[in-house]
C-alpha cells in the first residue's frame, strides 16, 4: 500500500466512525480467512493466530473436504457464502461477521511467524494506524522472496476489500486518508507472513495461473486504467510457457504491453510500492525478451523507489545476475552483499556471490560463500559441486573430494544420474576419487 498515493475525494464522507481504543488499551483482533478445500493447511494457518486474535472466523465457499468440521474443532466459528468468482465480496462478507478492533485476514497458504506478534500487539494500540503492511516472505518462488501485503487493518465501516481476484483494501483506505488525514499506514519492518502459495507445484496443483488470468482479464476489459491489474495480469502473463516449456513469446508481448500501460497510471499517482513492482517485472520480461540493458534500467529505477529493503531483494539479485552475466563482477558483487545484509538467510544470493567473487579470482571468498549457501540450505547439489572445484583449485584436495562426493550424492537422490556420472569422470581423469 502506497501512503503517498494521490486520491481523489471520495463522493460522500465515511460514516461517522466508532470510539477506537487509546494507546493505553488493549486492541482485540480479530482473525478471517476464506475458504475452499483448505483441511490439509487449516490447523497450521489457524494455529499460527490464536495467540494473537480474540475471535477466529472461516468463511467457506464450498469445501468438500472436510475444512468446515476441521475449522470447527479447531475452535473457529464457521459462516457459509456462496462462491461468485470474487474474493472482494467473499472477504467482505467476512468483514461483517467480525466483532474485533482490528481484523487479520490471511489465505489458507499462509500462515503467521511467531515472532511478529509482539510488533502486531504493539502497533495496533497506536491511535492514528488505519493499517499495518506486512512483509510476506514467498517460499518456493522463482523471483521477489519477500512482499508486502495489506492484511491487517482496523475495522472501519470504509474499509473494505476491492477487485475480484488479488482483492485489496488499498483504495478505500486511500480514500479514507484523503477524506480524514488523521488516519496513517503503517508497515512492519520484518517479515510477518509466510507463504507457499508460488511453489510451482502449488500452483499447478490448483490451477492457480489459469483462474486468476480469467478473473483479471475480465476485470481489466471494465477497468482499463486499473494500474494494479495490469501489474498483476502482466506478471502473470510473463511466466507463460508453450508445450515444449520455453517462453511464449506472444504472451510476453502482450505482458510488456500491460506492465507499461500500467507503469504509466501508476506515475501518474506517485504510487512507489507500484512503480517498483512494475519496474521489476519490466525488467524480467527484458531479459527473457534478449535485451539485457533495457533489463538493468528498469531494475536501476526500481531500486530507486522508496521501497522497504527486504522488498528491494528480488531486484538486487537480478540486477546483480545480469551484472555478473555482463562481467560487471564488482558491481555483481555490491548488490550481493548488500542484499545479504539486509537477508543474510538467501542461500541463493551466497551461492550467486560464490560464482562472483570466483570469477573474479577471489577463491578464499568464493569457498566462505559456498560454505554459506550450503549451510543454510543442504539440499543444493550445485553448491557442493562448485565448493569442490574452489577448494580443488585452492589446492584442498580433502576437502574438494568431500564437497564432491557430497554433490554426487545429491544428484543421484535428485535423479540427475547423468550429472554425477560426469563429475565422477571428470574426476577420475584427473586422477582423483570423491568421497562417499
């Protein structure tokens, strides 16, 4: 959400709005999820609230699966809506069911991190929050590990959830902050939410791409200037694939097209959150479209925004893949390390600085960084394999036979036999024997 997004006035003034608590009370929170089908994530979705909301509320579309009886005995109280294609009505339903200061909203796919609660409980007491941004982190996902979601919000009689799919509170809370400028949102600095909704089996799993490109597109033939839809709708379209799993060139076309119609209302409003959004996904579909330097402007400008660090992550790393691509190695390797310290736990980012800092010949660097990928996630074959050849190269012959005894292993549980049938080859033609 967009604090310094412009807004028009809104045609008539809120409702006359309730006595909210002072900073010297308590806050009751209470907590809605919308659901179909959801009894295999339920009890770690709820579970991960109770201790944080007074009152638990699933509202279900039409579960065959069990949810309701779950929820139940769970210890939530369980409302029916009858499903229209748009999450907007569905969670607003929802809104009227509440009875708490605040409301959390949250998928079956998410659910909250333990260690969020006590800054919830804290800025919720604050008189002039209207809502709180919350960093998601998006595990499994191919691109942008962290984003910010507008899930936690006062209950206002003007705040409300717009839009059929990727449905948002943000507009009416802009219009309430134009109408009452007393009203401020806020954002939590560290990551509050996780979700493994982008994992790519998720996703095929529940036909995710193909109905939410339905509901966008028909959204977007009635709301052309929508800047949000054609972010969404053309980020979407980018991770379009033929038959054969290469990039569908025509859907590229037209995902370009749409990022920049929206790019262009969205400077319109001086919406930041946006513009980086759109800037970074513009970058992508440059790359994937071969033009790599158009690619970096678009990730230059979207580090410009006034974004929270840990959403700038996605773009730092690319940009710094596309650095290194370039042989740009010191500039590659800047944006690594800035990216570290602002998420020292991406074992993707200590892998890519590994490659780096060993092309640029630093191998003590490049072996610390491997070391570190590793660490954080042991199940990278690569890793191990390139940690083999630094230490081989540094003349660690113990070590190297270890690391790549370690990614042979990998590779053969992973069935990739024919990888670690040539590092063994190339092993021994050199007259060494991997570990086992």
């Amino acid at each position: 959400m967009d604090n310094s997004a412009s807004a028009s006035q809104p045609e008539s003034q809120p409702e006359s709005q309730p006595e909210y608590q002072s900073a010297s009370q308590s806050a009751s929170i209470s907590f809605c999820l919308i659901a179909k089908n959801e009894a295999a994530n339920l009890a770690r979705c709820l579970d991960s609230v109770r201790e944080l909301c007074s009152e638990l509320m699933v509202i279900d579309t039409g579960s065959t699966d069990g949810t309701v009886m779950k929820a139940v005995n769970l210890g939530a109280r369980v409302s029916f809506f009858e499903w229209c294609d748009d999450f907007a009505a569905a969670r607003n339903y929802g809104l009227e069911q509440l009875t708490g200061d605040w409301v959390l909203m949250l998928d079956g796919d998410e659910w909250l991190l333990p260690e969020a609660i006590p800054l919830i409980r804290e800025a919720v007491t604050l008189d002039d929050g209207i809502a709180i941004n919350l960093l998601r982190q998006e595990i499994g996902a191919a691109q942008s590990p962290y984003s910010l979601v507008s899930r936690l919000f006062r209950r206002h009689p003007a705040v409300k959830f717009e839009r059929p799919y990727h449905a948002l509170i943000d507009d009416s809370v802009t219009r309430l902050m134009a109408a009452d400028s007393h009203w401020r949102v806020l954002s939590l600095p560290s990551p509050a939410i996780a979700h493994e909704g982008y994992q790519q089996e998720a996703i095929a799993s529940g036909n995710k791409q193909a109905r939410a490109r339905k509901a966008m597109e028909a959204y977007l033939a009635d709301h052309p200037e929508d800047a949000y839809v054609c972010c969404k709708l053309g980020a979407l379209l980018a991770d379009e694939t033929l038959d054969d799993g290469s990039v569908d060139p025509e859907a590229l076309g037209r995902s370009r097209k749409l990022l920049k119609q929206g790019l262009r209302q969205a400077e319109q409003e001086n919406n930041v959150e946006l513009l980086y959004e759109l800037h970074y996904h513009l970058a992508i579909v440059d790359a994937q479209r071969g033009n790599p330097d158009l690619a970096q402007s678009h990730y230059r400008v979207a580090l410009k925004q006034p974004v929270l660090p840990m959403v700038r992550l996605g773009a730092e790393v690319n940009l710094g893949n596309l650095y290194q691509q370039a042989g740009r190695l010191d500039e590659a390797v800047s944006l690594y390390q800035l990216a570290i310290q602002t998420s020292g736990d991406l074992p993707q980012v200590h892998y890519n600085l590994g490659l780096a800092l060993r092309a640029k010949g630093d191998l003590n660097g490049a072996i610390a960084a491997y070391e570190k990928a590793a660490t954080l996630d042991p199940s990278r074959a690569e890793v191990y394999q390139n940690l083999g050849a630094a230490l081989l190269k540094g003349g660690n012959v113990p070590a190297s036979m270890e690391a790549f005894g370690r990614a042979i292993s990998l590779y053969q549980e992973q069935g990739q036999e024919a990888i670690a049938e040539e590092i063994k080859e190339n092993l021994a033609a050199m007259g060494f024997q991997p570990s086992t």
